[in-house]
C-alpha cells in the first residue's frame, strides 16, 4: 500500500495533465521557512 509520501517515487507530472503537487515537499519547504522566521 503507497502513502502519500511515496507515490511521487512512482508518478510524477509527466504521468498527468493536469499540475501534480510533491504536498511532502510542499510541506517540509513550509516547515523551514517557518522555523526560519
């Protein structure tokens, strides 16, 4: 069973066509900009 955390190591935006969001490195990119501030 894949999470969400793992399906972008098997798809990505070439797989699609409409936008495809990686939401983990949304996420963690969040996170730092956060814990920077």
């Amino acid at each position: 069973i894949m999470g969400c955390t793992e399906i972008t190591m098997l798809i990505g935006q070439g797989d699609f066509d409409i936008p495809v969001f990686d939401t983990t490195r949304i996420h963690a990119e969040a996170a730092i900009d956060f814990a920077l501030s």
